[in-house]
C-alpha cells in the first residue's frame, strides 16, 4: 500500500491478548484484519512466543505500540519498545507509561540504534505538544499548566448542570469518553501521568509519580461544583508544573478557575495547555471538540515521522 | 563560534543601506560587528557591487533576509532570496512580502537546490506555526481566524480606556510596538499580509492581496471602542479565511468579539490564531506577551532547521 506522501507500507505482524503474536513479512490479509477475522489471520502466521521472534518473524521497520496505561511500572509497553528498538525498529505508541517510567533508556537506546521513539498521542490525542518543541530549539520550559483530562472535565460539566457525580460518570462512559473503569480518570491518575510526561520530555527532568501531588474529583460534592460555576469560578481539574532551585514542582487538582482566565472555556472533551518559556512567556494550545481520529492521528503523524 | 546545539557558525557578510555589501569568507570582525563599527568592516572588506557578487564572496551557507516589508511586489526581499537559494545557500526571512508575493517559486527553487526557505518570524512573532504544520502531515486545513497585528491591538486597548485614536497610537509608538509609520498596521496591510501569508502556506492557496478584504481600525469613533468594550462586546482587527468551492475567502476588519470568546482576551501585544482543521475541529495558538527577542528568536530556530 502507498499513501499520498509516498509512502509504502504493509502490515507484516498484529498482536493482541486475544490474537497471540501473528506475523507474515510479506503481509497480512488485508481483509481478514479489517474484518478481524482472527481465525484466518492465525492460520495465516500465528503461533509466534514472544514479542522478540515476532518482531523477527515481521521484519518490523515500525511498531505501534498500544497496550493500556500501567501506571505502576509502564509494562509490558516497555519491554514491546525496548524489543523493536533493539530490534532496529521505530516505536510508536499511544501509551504514557513508558515515557514516565523508561524515557531516558527508550530516548537513549533509539539514538543509539538510529531509530525513533515517539510518544506524540500520549498528550492531547495528538496534538503536536512534543513535536512542537522539537521545534522550539535551545528554549527554556519554565512551567505549565493546563486540562488534560477529558473525562474529569466532562463530569464536572455535568455535575454543573445538576447531575449527581454517579450519574454524570454514567453519562461519560455513555458518550464514549469515560472507560467502564474510570478510576484513573477521576482519581487524577491520567492527568498526572500526562504532567509527567511533560515533565520528563519538555522539561528533561525525571519525575515519580509519586512526586506529583496528586487530588481527583471524587470527593467534590455536586452542589460546590454547581455554586463555583454559578459564581464565575468554575472547578476544573487542573495539571501544574513549575521548575524550582531543586527539580520541578508538580499537582494535579481540583481548581476553580476565574471565569475570565481561558481554562474556564475548556469544556467536554477539549483541552488546554499553557507553557512558560524563556522566550515566549505565554504559549498556549487549546484543542477544541478533538474528533474521533485524533489519537489515531497522532499515531498516523508520528509514523510518518519516522519513516520520512 | 560554536552555540550549544553544536553549531559551528561565523558571520562572513553583512549589508544594509548604510554599509553597503561586506564580506569576508573567514568572518566578520565580531567587535566591529557588535560596535557597529561601519568604517572598520568596510576597511575589511566592503565594496561588493551587488547582492549576487557579495554572496559569492562571503561564501554564505544561509542567508538571513531582514529588509522590511514591501506590500506592493515584496522587493528586494525576493530578488535576495532568489539569489541566495541560487546561489546553493539557505535563506531564513523574517519578511511577509516574499511568501505572499513568490512563495511557490522560492519553495521550488529550494527544494531544486537541496535548501530550505524558511519564515518562521513573518506570523506571531517565530511562534512556530508554520513548523507545527510541518508537523502535522496529511491534515486538510479549513479555515482560520485570529489577531495578528499587535499595534492596532494595543491602540484599540488604548482606545478603550479613554484616549482618543492619535493619543493611543503616539502611546503605541513611545511602547516600541507601532512604528513611526504606522500606517500598515493601522489599514490592515500588516494583518491582510500575514493572511495571505498563512493561506499561502498552509492552505496552498496562492491568493493576491487584493483578494483579501480589507478594513483598518481607522475610521472607528473612540466612543464606539470604548462603548463596545463596556458591553463586553470588544472591537477587534480580526483576520478571517475560509475555504470555498472556488479558493478561499478571507478577510481583515475591525469586528466586535463576543467576551467569552477566546479572541476577546487578547490584550496589548499578545496574538491568536484558531485554525479549523479535519482531524482537530479546532486547534488554537495563544501567544502571550511576547518577549523583545521573539522574532529574533525565530531567525535563530530557522537557523537551526536549515542546518541541523
């Protein structure tokens, strides 16, 4: 296949917990994958043990690497990146954990071995937030601040128009937005990663999670949330960094927010991020309504990365 | 000289009005340089006739274009950058009439050489939006609106707090934001320009600037601006594009913004743009009170691309 950049690819290996590792260097079924019609494509070249020979057995050039955030220990997206970078492949993922918890090994090993690593959907469904800076030589990120979570943000809409906090949680997963589990989310686990994210990469400071404080949405009660929107103060729930004599300065927490102050206009599932550089003291990015693609996307521009 | 990205650089041409076209291909005498020391350099080396014999004597790898803006044809800008392309050296400007009046022929005669033509500094101050495109492949641009123009900006904030529209653009001009001649900035060629610059680019859309319909601040009563303000309905000069059936309709005039909007927040010399895309419904760039060395700051990251 061709795209309009030029581009040639195929799809040489598909793994997942249900599908096993399944690899063919001269490409899988097209129909049998967009189908998902596992028995054929198993049939085609399953059985492979782990992600070493199926990486070998695929004669990758590209990994997308999409397994679910471990907020603990970043696994097994790791060692899937580790695996490719070794390998002699790209690595692409979607996924926070191994930028918060191996940055500084997967950067370093991809250097070495002349291949990327890129991250670009792990913060704001794509927008190029890391891609930026790459453009942004010899500048000094002094702090941020900023909405990165969309399902606590969500809620709180919700809860302003009157919804109890269960119920507004219900109608985020309706939406799509929030996951059957959205403990995460609400608890402030997902803005904190992203934060580290930041952190670790625009700032090139390694930070713990459990150096972020850290303060979810769960505890607000539903008539503070409405009384602080009727009252111009918005809660939002609001991710900080700021760069101090001794590292940087992290929390994630609820907020109320003035009304004339940008963050108090992200709303749904919008985001917003406000830098503090050296030489430009204010740049923002707000990204507006994301559409369904925009994580895919991300992943589809850091591809195109990679290989041009 | 050697910055810290390990860049070997040294300056081995300057000309200007005042100096005429001095070269020396082992480098400028840095203390002359920085003392403006004219009868020194000129002793080094002065007396080029032309913009093609001086490049070929400063045996230039990039060539920093820095003449101010010609809204009629985009002269001599355009003849220097051609000359430098040709001549097999990358040119960095910082000049909206080169893009508006010759962007495709400089883009191909670019790539033709193996060089890059970069302007980084020609729209919101180096803020790099059109490297964020770079970053952003396959994307299909709709439209956009914003504030780009900070001198008609701060006479408007003026304006609404009393002064009359010549106290307010005397106050601009003693701020070091409007020039002596403010006349561009006042009637809309600064804002129509950098328009046109960005459909150009970003959208691919060739347009004249005469296509681009135009409306300053001018002619707008104090007592309006300051009336619309209390209304919380502020005057803004406020650009405008749209893709059409048949190219792209745009536009630059004086509208008053809703005070919720994003656009209403945009005090003094701060910018914005919100670009509508298909992937991201909208993506905005906020530039807060940008710093005195923003646009140099621009030249500097152009520098780095062309040669990294």
């Amino acid at each position: 296949m061709r795209d309009r950049s030029g581009i040639t690819f195929r799809i040489t290996g598909i793994s997942s917990r249900r599908l096993g590792w399944i690899a063919d260097p001269e490409g899988l079924d097209s129909t049998a994958l967009l189908s998902g019609d596992i028995e054929a494509l198993r049939a085609q070249s399953g059985g492979h043990r782990d992600v070493r020979q199926w990486l070998a057995a695929a004669r990758g050039d590209v990994l997308f690497e999409a397994t679910s955030l471990n907020v603990e220990n970043g696994q097994p997206a790791i060692d899937h990146i580790r695996a490719a970078l070794e390998h002699g492949a790209h690595a692409v993922t979607a996924n926070k954990g191994p930028v918060v918890h191996a940055y500084r090994e997967l950067r370093d090993l991809a250097a070495g071995k002349g291949k990327r690593f890129l991250f670009e959907s792990a913060v704001m469904d794509g927008v190029p937030i890391f891609s930026l800076f790459d453009q942004l030589p010899a500048i000094h990120l002094q702090g941020f601040h900023g909405i990165l979570n969309s399902t606590t943000n969500v809620i709180l809409s919700h809860m302003e128009e009157g919804l109890s906090f269960d119920a507004a949680l219900k109608k985020a997963q309706e939406l799509g937005i929030a996951e059957t589990d959205a403990t995460h989310d609400i608890d402030g686990w997902d803005a904190a990663v992203k934060t580290a994210a930041l952190i670790t990469v625009l700032m090139d400071v390694p930070v713990r999670l459990d150096q972020i404080a850290r303060e979810g949405i769960r505890d607000l009660a539903p008539s503070a949330v409405r009384n602080a929107r009727r009252d111009g103060w918005p809660f939002k729930l609001v991710c900080r960094a700021r760069r101090t004599a001794n590292g940087v300065q992290a929390s994630v927490a609820p907020e109320k927010v003035r009304n004339n102050e940008p963050m108090a206009r992200i709303s749904g599932a919008s985001s917003y991020v406000y830098f503090e550089t050296d030489i430009f003291p204010g740049l923002a990015i707000t990204e507006e309504n994301p559409g369904l693609y925009a994580t895919a996307y991300g992943l589809l521009a850091d591809f195109v990365r990679c290989v041009k």
